[in-house]
C-alpha cells in the first residue's frame, strides 16, 4: 500500500540530508593549507556567511512548503501517481538548488583569495550576484507554491461547498479587494447610510471619507514637514536654500582661485599680462626686497644695477620683456636668472610690481640708461649689441 511518508517524505529528507553535507564539505574544502598557512574562506566574510545562511534556511522553506503541496494535493488527485510527480518536482528543486548554493560557496571562496579592484561588502561583484541570484530564485519557488497552495485550498473550499449544497458567492480578485481598501470603496447596499439627501439632476451626494491613499498621504507629509522644519529651521543641521547657495558659491570661488593659481604658473614670457591686483603687487614687492633691492635699490631708484621707475630700459620695458629678463637674466652683465628660484606666478608678481614703480621718481635716482620705451604700442627698443636666444629685462 502507498503511503505519503514513505513514498515522498523519507526520499526528500534523505536527499536534504545529503545535499546540505555537501554545502558543507564544500565550504570546508576551501579552508585546504596552501604554502604552509590556510586559504582565505567563504567564513571570512560575513555577507558571504549571511547569504549562505539565508539560502539554507529558505531552502528548509522550500522544503516545508513541498511538504503542505504534497499535503494539500494528496486531497484530490490521485495519491500515488501525483505525490511522485510532486516528490519528483521537489527532487528537482533541491538538485537545483544544492549546485547553484555549492557554485556560489566555491564563487566566494574563490573571490576571497582575489584582491578586486571594486567590491560589494567585500565580495566580487560576480560572488554578491551569484548568491543574490540563488536567493532570488528560492523567494520565486516560495512565493509560486504560496500561490498554489493558497489557490489550492480555495477550490478545495469551493468544491467541498458546492458538494455539500451551499452556495458559494464568487469571490473578487485579490486585486479588486485590494483597490477597494485602496480608495475605501462603500460597497452598493450601504449608500443608503452615507446618502446625505440631497439630489442634483440624480447625482446623489453621499458622505464618503477621504481615500485612505490620500489620508495617509496626507499624514506623511506632515511628518516630512516637521522634520524639515525641526532640521532646517530648529536645529540647523543642514543648510537652507539660501545657505545652499552660500556654500555653492564659496566652493565655486575656491575652485576658481585653485584653477587660476594652477593656470598662474603654467605663464611664461608669451602669455604674461600685467598684474594689478594688490595682493600681487605685494606679493611681487616682498620679493623685489629680498631678491632685487640689492642691486635696484627698495624704491626702484637704482644701484648696481638701472634704474627701474624711469622711461629707459636697456632690454625692453615691456611686461613680457621684464618677465623674460628675470626669467633668463643677463649674466654677462650681472643679472642672475632667476627661474630656478621663482615660479611662474611669482615672476610675473615681481615684473608686475616693478612696472608699477614707473614714474614715481625716487630720490637718488640713477642717471637713464638703455633706450626710451612707450606703454602707448610703441615696440620696445632692445640692445643692439647683444644678441641673445632669450630676451630679458633691466
């Protein structure tokens, strides 16, 4: 005689019983000596851990659930030929399952002796989804034999019912039901204790509540309102959109002054201009100090070397022709280059500075020297005895 225990529950279980010891032996063969010290884990890794863990006890559900189909099918089919179909189908669950758990232990065993350049808590990428995808498909077997058990059960009702004389009322889809709690639908028979009296051309007003989508819709905003007001306003731990733009503004000019400072330093004796603002010329004028007043004097007036606040230079007086000459100085006649000393940016802040000191006519000034420049375009006069690959100034 065929007997449910027997012919299926015995079999699955001996299979379970043998496809979760080869969860394990598998996890434990990752753990084998290798050089002396032992290989990196898929128990190294608590997601991994995790994941694994939730696919064993999903996979019991899958049992669990096997067993209430067979339960439930033992009732109307016939008992033999239908519970091996069903012990067969559940056969193949688990050889399914088991594999895809024991490829996705090796998976992660296999990741952890790889260093990844990019990871998913600590897992490959390919790992994290191997294991979300084995628990994807135990959620979908689940909530397939939910579905039929639940369809099940309900024609099981209706026949038993219907054998029994009683007349069943058809029941609305799941989805219906739903829409009805959705918007809080009155059903027909009870518009008579909501119908407020009043008739327009037969559109009767009836006092209905507010759809519970709305209402609770309703209630969140609320609550984000107060939380927006307790943070924004209360205590101030994010900034308005006032103080947004503040802050949006201030990291646009930081990030502008680190892209002019960057551009500052990729000048040379081409692409110099003029510098006018005072930090610059200030900056320029404590190195002229340092560097330059030995030899030009602090006011410009001149010493060993020329004056340079009058109409006459030796080398051109142009903010490019200053430039070069600090740049690549005059060694034959004592001027040092100085491009090793100052970059870019402060060249140009020392030329910048010392043509600001044109027509202040220092005391002690030294007597012209070189050739008259003009600031109108006039072409700067350069010294016609010396040539030179790289100009200079004074």
């Amino acid at each position: 005689m065929f007997t449910y225990k027997q012919h299926f529950i015995q079999p699955f279980l001996r299979k379970l019983y043998v496809a979760v010891p080869m969860l394990l032996l598998g996890t434990a063969a990752t753990a084998q000596q290798t050089g002396g010290a032992p290989a990196p884990s898929i128990w190294d890794n608590a997601l991994a851990l995790t994941m694994l863990i939730i696919s064993l006890v999903l996979l019991l559900v899958i049992a669990l659930l096997a067993n209430v189909v067979l339960g439930t099918a033992k009732l109307h089919f016939d008992k033999q030929k239908k519970s091996s179909n069903a012990a067969k189908i559940v056969s193949v669950l688990v050889l399914f399952l088991a594999p895809a758990l024991l490829q996705a232990q090796e998976t992660a065993a296999e990741a952890a002796t790889v260093a990844a350049p990019s990871s998913i808590g600590g897992l490959t990428p390919t790992t994290f989804w191997v294991l979300a995808g084995v628990i994807a498909t135990e959620l979908l077997v689940i909530i397939v034999m939910g579905i039929f058990v639940k369809r099940f059960l309900s024609n099981e009702a209706v026949a038993v019912a219907q054998a029994e004389g009683t007349v069943v009322a058809a029941k609305p889809s799941g989805l219906k039901v739903w829409w009805d709690k959705l918007n809080s639908f009155k059903p027909m028979e009870q518009e008579a204790n909501i119908d407020l009296g009043h008739n327009y051309d037969g559109i009767r007003e009836l006092d209905n509540r507010l759809p519970p989508w709305w209402l609770y819709g309703f209630y969140v905003t609320i609550i984000i309102g107060a939380i927006y007001l307790w943070r924004y306003h209360v205590s101030e731990t994010a900034p308005l959109s006032k103080q947004e733009f503040e802050i949006a503004m201030k990291k646009a000019d930081e990030e502008k002054a680190a892209y002019l400072a960057k551009a500052a330093n990729n000048v040379d004796e081409n692409t110099v201009a003029l510098m006018k603002e005072p930090a610059a010329l200030d900056a320029g004028k404590t190195a002229y100090v340092q560097m330059c007043a030995a030899c030009h004097g602090k006011a410009g007036e001149g010493g060993v070397g020329p004056n340079l606040t009058d109409d006459y230079w030796i080398h051109g007086g142009s903010i490019k022709d200053v430039f070069k000459t600090i740049k690549y100085g005059w060694p034959e006649k004592g001027m040092k280059a100085w491009q090793e000393d100052f970059s870019p940016v402060q060249i140009a802040q020392i030329a910048s500075y010392i043509k600001s000191l044109h027509g202040t006519n220092p005391p002690n000034g030294k007597e012209k020297q070189g050739e008259l420049y003009k600031e109108d375009g006039a072409a700067p006069a350069t010294d016609s005895s010396t040539v030179k690959k790289d100009v200079a100034t004074n």
